[in-house]
C-alpha cells in the first residue's frame, strides 16, 4: 500500500485522514527561499508553524491505529515535517519541531551529501529523517549520500527538481528516467521511495492514474495528495476520492510485465506532449 502524504495543519482534517489507513500527516516549516525558487508560478507556500506541529500531534493521538496492510503491525499515522533548509539556526529548529512530537523530519533543498549529513548530526538518531530529493546537485551525489545514517526514505520532489534541471513540466525527469536510479538506490539500502504529487484519479494534466501507474511500476511507497482533494466543488468526499485510489492501486498492481511497459511508454508520451505545450522556465519567470 502506498502511503499517501497530507499536508495540513487543520486538526479535523488530520482526524478524518487518520481514521483511513496508510496516511501520513506533513506538517511543511519550510520558508527559506522558497518564495524566490518557485516565483512566477501558481504554487502553494505554506504558512504552517511550529505550534501547529504539536496540534498535529494531538489529533493524531487521538486517532485509532490502522495496519499498512493484512501482515503489518497497525501504528497511529506518522506525522512528518519538513523543516527549512540547512542554516545557522537549524539546530534550535529540529529541536523544536522534535519537542513538538514529530515522528519524521524531512531536510529540503540540500545540495551535497555534507548538508544531509549535518542535519543527520544534528537529528542524532532522535528520528528517522527524509531526504528530499530536489536539486541537481542531490541527483548527481546520490550514492554518496543514500546510506547517511538515520535516512529512512528519499522523497523526489518534482517541483523544485523539474525546475532546476530546466524542464517545462513537473513529471518530466519521470519520463526521461531520472528516477530509476534513485528507487534503485532506496531499494538496495532498504529505503521507503516515493516521489511526486497525486491528483484526482481522472484529473491533473497528467492524470492521478497515470502518475499512480508509474508508483506502481518504480515500487513507490509515498506519494503527496495535491490540493485537488480539497477544493469547494470537487466531486466526492475526501474518503470517496481515496477509496477510489485504492481501487486503482490495486488494479493497477495486477498488470503484466507487459502492461507496465506499455502504460510506462504511452505515459512517457502524454509527459512529453503536455511538456512541449509549456512555456519555458524563462518565460514563466517574465510573467
């Protein structure tokens, strides 16, 4: 089961997603250049602050325990937070945010394997951490970097990733390969993987089935629910719309060697035409 991530710092929201099984909560601090990364684009900045982490908590602990799967142990939903990027004061951060009853920390915006091995230093196995994979310089250094102790899971984000690398469309280092290696990588030092965001099941420019499709195929295990789940007139409920998921993933884990290849090429297709039908980065950035 694909563990879906939520970010929110609404406690009636974490409740409602805690009571279905393999959810996570994402409470997102980040703030540092942020704003100046991702200008000129329609993208969400989060305003969520350290007190909303222990809220967090608090719901959570009030939520039943779900298993995974049929085999696994049933545990309460994590609670993950993404912290800034390495600077002056993230010591007295991750302390913070862990007295706050975090269970994971996620380090965004790293470039060399030094910075993940700073904030592992500064975690000092208190938690398991996340490394948020999302420069080009991440990429590169991967194996010098994917056994730095404490590291639990390595998270592709595709936003600040696709931007970097100059790509017009989120998915594109989807289609051109570029996360092979990396769940390659996890899976061989028995990491979680995941990567991306997930809309809808039949929307998005590029829909959540398809982007399910290619969890499935890369042997994801976390993927982000975009806010598409939340908006006044979506369709269906939030549990409707995750039921829904779930129908999928199962069906789609059926497939044969031979429908993951072909859905895998149709999908690397439709990734390349929607991207061929974007402004570049540069001209985004004049708007």
């Amino acid at each position: 089961m694909i563990e879906f991530l939520q970010i929110t710092n609404d406690p009636a929201l974490a409740r409602r997603c805690a009571a279905l099984p393999g959810m996570r909560m994402f409470v997102d601090l980040e703030r540092h250049g942020k704003a100046e990364r991702q200008a000129g684009r329609s993208t969400f900045i989060s305003t969520h602050t350290l007190d909303d982490v222990g809220r967090m908590r608090c719901a959570l602990d009030q939520a039943p325990f779900h298993a995974q799967d049929a085999g696994s142990k049933a545990h309460k939903a994590r609670l993950m937070v993404r912290v800034n990027p390495l600077h002056s004061g993230s010591a007295r951060e991750v302390d913070a945010v862990l007295a706050q009853g975090a269970d994971w920390l996620m380090l965004p915006m790293f470039h060399t394997p030094t910075e993940l091995r700073t904030f592992s230093a500064l975690v000092a196995g208190r938690a398991p951490i996340v490394a948020l994979l999302e420069t080009a310089g991440a990429l590169r250094s991967l194996e010098a970097w994917v056994a730095t102790p404490g590291l639990c899971e390595v998270f592709v984000g595709l936003n600040d990733l696709h931007l970097e690398l100059g790509c017009r469309f989120m998915f594109e280092p989807l289609a051109l390969g570029l996360l092979e290696p990396v769940a390659a990588q996890a899976r061989e030092r028995g990491l979680r993987f995941g990567f991306g965001g997930l809309a809808r099941l039949d929307e998005g420019l590029l829909p959540g089935r398809d982007v399910l499709a290619e969890h499935l195929r890369l042997g994801s295990q976390a993927v982000i629910l975009s806010r598409t789940f939340h908006r006044s007139d979506a369709p269906t409920t939030l549990e409707e719309a995750i039921a829904e998921l779930r129908q999928a993933e199962a069906a789609l884990a059926g497939r044969t060697a031979q429908q993951v290849q072909a859905d895998r090429a149709r999908i690397a297709e439709r990734i390349a035409a929607i991207a061929a039908a974007q402004p570049a980065a540069q001209e985004m950035l004049r708007k």
